[in-house]
C-alpha cells in the first residue's frame, strides 16, 4: 500500500516535470522517455522456418526489425535520416544501423 502510494507520487511529479518540459526535449531524449517507460521488450528472434529469416537490425525506440534483406522498411529509411542515426553512426561508423539483439 506504501509503495503504491509512492508510485502515485512519482507518477504525479514526472508528469509535471513532462508538460513543464516536454517542448524543449530532443527528439532522442523523447524517443529515450518513450522506451523507458514502454512495457515492451526487444523482440525475441524466431527460429528460422522455411522462408522466414532472422532479423539483423533493430530499431530500440520502437522495437522494429529488418533482416537486411529486400526493400529497407519505411522506419529504417526515416531514422537514417535522423539526427539521432547520425549521433549513432558516429559511435557505431561501421554498422548501418543497431544490431539485432538475440
């Protein structure tokens, strides 16, 4: 009950603080707030079934998946234009986009 409470609390004051500052965050620090709070985890890969392959990138603010084969998904090509890619790219320059974890 104790914790509950606290939760409540906490929840009160981080929104708060979020429409106080909500307009000056980056678009990295919103997709960070985003998959902090998200429930969901980085897809699990699949085993290989005939004609299924296992994906080879990730993106993590919004757990979607390429293999890296046929046409780059739509979420692919508009995070490679993004700032944060580029920030990204700069630390991982011989990667084309996040690995897969799995």
């Amino acid at each position: 009950m104790l914790r509950r409470k606290a939760a409540e609390d906490a929840f009160s004051e981080v929104m708060k603080l979020l429409s106080q500052f909500c307009s000056q965050f980056t678009s990295k620090q919103r997709a960070d707030i985003v998959a902090a709070v998200s429930e969901r985890a980085p897809p699990k890969t699949k085993k290989s079934v005939a004609g299924e392959i296992a994906p080879k990138y990730w993106l993590p603010h919004t757990g979607e998946t390429w293999s890296g084969r046929g046409r780059m998904p739509r979420a692919f090509a508009a995070y490679e234009g993004s700032a944060a890619h580029k920030q990204w790219k700069a630390k991982n320059p011989n990667d084309r986009f996040p690995k897969f974890p799995g």
